[in-house]
C-alpha cells in the first residue's frame, strides 16, 4: 500500500493504492467554497487551509482504505507544477511521514499522474490492460494544456502546449465573462448540454492554430468570446444567450483539442491516445474524442471523472509505478527533496529536485 498526497491547488488530497493501482481510499477536500468568492484560486488561502485539511484528510484515507500508517511502503507526493506554497504543505507532509516510518518518498510529477491515471483500478473500472507504452496522452486541467509522447511511467516528452491560456483557464474566463460562478467549466459544460437539448446555436468562434502544429492558443478565442458577450445589449444577456455562447466556445475549444490530439497520434505513429486532467471531464471534449478515435482507429482511454479533476489517487498510482522502478527516495535524499515547479521530462532522479 501506498499513500499519495497531492495539494499544488485548491484540493487537499490523499488516496491510498496498491501496487497493482487499485484504488483503496481517495479522498478530496475541496476548498472551492474559500475561493469562490474572489472568483478564482487565492493562493495564500490555498496554502493555509491545505494546513488545516491535510492531518484529517490522510486520517480519513487510511481509515478508509482499513489500513494504519505502519502499512505504508512508501508515500507519494506531487511535487510540481503547481503553486509553491500550496506544494510546500503536502511535500512538509509527505516528507515527515516517510521519513518517521521508515519508507521511501516518491516525488511525483503533476502532470505526469494526470496522464497515468486510467491505469488505476476501482470497483466500476478495470484500468487500461490494454494500454501500452509509449502512448499519446492530451492533459487538459486549469493550468495546463500539453501534449505529450509518454514512453515510461513518468518519463514524458511535450510533443505540443498551450502558448498563453490553458482549456481549463478559457472555460473559466469565459464562464466568469457570463456572470458565471467558479470554478466555470462545468457550469460552460452544462450550457452546452443545454443549447443542444433546446437546439440553440451560434456562429462558429475561431478555432486557433487549428492545422498549425501541435500548440495551441486561447487567447484569440477568449477575446472573440468576450466580444460577441459584450456587443449584446445588458437585456439580451440571459440564459438562452449564455448557453449560445458556451456551446460555440466549447465546440471551438473541443475541436482544437481533438484535431490536435489526432495529428499527434498520427505524427509519432502511435494508436493510443489518453485523455486526462479537469477537463477530460467535458462531456463535449469525451464525446468528441470518442467520435475521433473511432474516425480514425485509435484506441481513445478516457479517464474516469473521479480521477480526472485533482485527486491523490492519480498521485499514489502513479507513486507505486516509480517505486517500483527504483525511484523512492530515501536517508538524506529524502530530507533534502525540495519542489520543482517546471515541468521534467524524465523520471524523478535520485538525490532531488529537477528544475
Ligand atoms: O486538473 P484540475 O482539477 O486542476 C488543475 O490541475 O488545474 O482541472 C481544473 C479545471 C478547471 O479549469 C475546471 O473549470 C475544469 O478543469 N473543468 C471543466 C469541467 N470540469 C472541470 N472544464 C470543462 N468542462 C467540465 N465539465
Ligand atoms: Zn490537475
């Protein structure tokens, strides 16, 4: 067993896995209530209530999973991308535990455990046994748009990325341009569900850098938004125009993502495709991608929901496939990790940090 604790965000996590990836306990503390009121992540509030949640929130994990702390082999923990203070919280956690028990820390690449997150196992999913490496995988969240070629548990390359927005980001602007509370992608989501269901469209928005490479770019995309939003009279702003509009940015943003992840399947030669972070939970962005894979025979491995927005699950999952090739940290490499808060390429390395 081991436990993963994740906290680069607005999440306060711990999950406790197997080394086969099943899922024992995943528990989340959402602090969206704190920062829905400024409209979006506060980091210095971040940083104090992972103080506060973190003690309970790895209690009630190994109390779910029926285990205690000695049962341990090992605790993982995200150690970057993500906000310094609010990494500092669970890294401090992970490092006291490991090292009062005994077990090596698995430093863990955020980004990277999104991706490794259909290898879990649960009673509603059976992982991906059919999933091989190297694969293609889309990782989608707030902070994050990236494409990558993933040839080991960890070991990534960034076949493309966003150059200013991330999806998630624009979701959220967008669903905040509309008078909308945060965090906004579910609420855009649930707008185009909706525009569908009544028949509601709109005019196409720009699909940016589509057919240009694998980067992408909001931007451009946001401001035609923000445009078409603000040129409508304050009395024509209701329901039926939101979900107009949400529908015509979602399909835009979808698009971008899936042709993008097709060309890049295509370019390495490779088949399989992953789709994860927050926003692998759009329904638009599933079926879309779905639809592509069997368009072009792609074998398409959608996250579930529970593990695509920030969870530890993703974090410990992703921990054991380190451990076990040799990648725990132990003595003073354990007590001198520190955070790395750009991206790596390859597996975390003995001794540290990586920058
Ligand atoms: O992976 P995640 O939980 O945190 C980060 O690592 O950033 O992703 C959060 C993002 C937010 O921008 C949120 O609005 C977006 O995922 N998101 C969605 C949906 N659910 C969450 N975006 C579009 N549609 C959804 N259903
Ligand atoms: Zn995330």
């Amino acid at each position: 067993m081991l436990l993963g604790i994740e906290s680069s965000c607005d999440e306060t996590a711990a999950s406790v896995v197997a080394r086969d990836g099943r899922v024992h306990a995943s528990v989340i503390a959402s602090q969206i209530p704190v920062h829905a009121r400024y409209g979006g992540v506060v980091p210095e509030l971040a940083s104090r209530n992972h103080l506060v949640a973190m003690g309970p929130t790895i209690a009630s994990a190994l109390s779910e999973a029926g285990v205690t702390a000695q049962d341990l082999e090992g605790v993982a923990v995200t150690a970057g991308p993500g906000l310094a203070g609010c990494l500092l919280v669970g890294l401090q956690a992970a490092k006291a535990l490991a090292w009062s028990l005994g077990v090596p820390l698995v430093p863990v690449n955020h980004i990277h455990a999104h991706v490794h997150a259909p290898f879990l196992k649960d009673d509603a999913w059976d992982g991906a046994p059919t999933l091989r490496f190297p694969h293609v995988a889309l990782a989608v969240s707030g902070g994050h748009t990236s494409l990558m070629r993933v040839e080991a548990p960890g070991v990534v390359r960034t076949l493309g990325q966003t150059l200013d927005d991330a999806a998630g980001e624009a979701f959220d602007k967008l669903a905040k341009l509309m008078g909308l509370p945060y965090p906004g992608g579910v609420q855009i989501d649930q707008l185009a569900i909706d525009a569908a269901a009544n028949g509601l469209t709109d005019a196409p928005l720009p699909r940016p850098l589509l057919n240009k490479g694998l980067d992408f770019s909001f931007s451009g995309l946001k401001t035609a938004a923000r445009q078409r939003w603000e040129a409508l009279p304050p009395e024509a702003r209701d329901r039926t125009a939101q979900a107009r509009l949400a529908a015509a940015a979602q399909a835009a943003i979808v698009d971008v993502l899936v042709e993008k992840s097709v060309a890049a399947c295509r370019i390495e030669g490779l088949r399989q495709l992953v789709l994860a972070g927050g926003v692998a939970c759009n329904t638009g962005l599933r079926a879309g991608i779905a639809a592509a894979a069997r368009r072009h025979r792609l074998e398409a491995f959608v996250t579930p929901a529970r593990y695509c927005s920030d969870n530890a699950a993703m974090v410990a999952g992703l921990g054991q496939a380190l451990l076990s090739a040799g990648h725990g940290l132990t003595g003073s490499a354990l007590l001198s990790a520190d955070i790395f808060v750009t991206q790596r390429t390859g597996p975390t390395p003995a001794g540290g940090t990586a920058r």
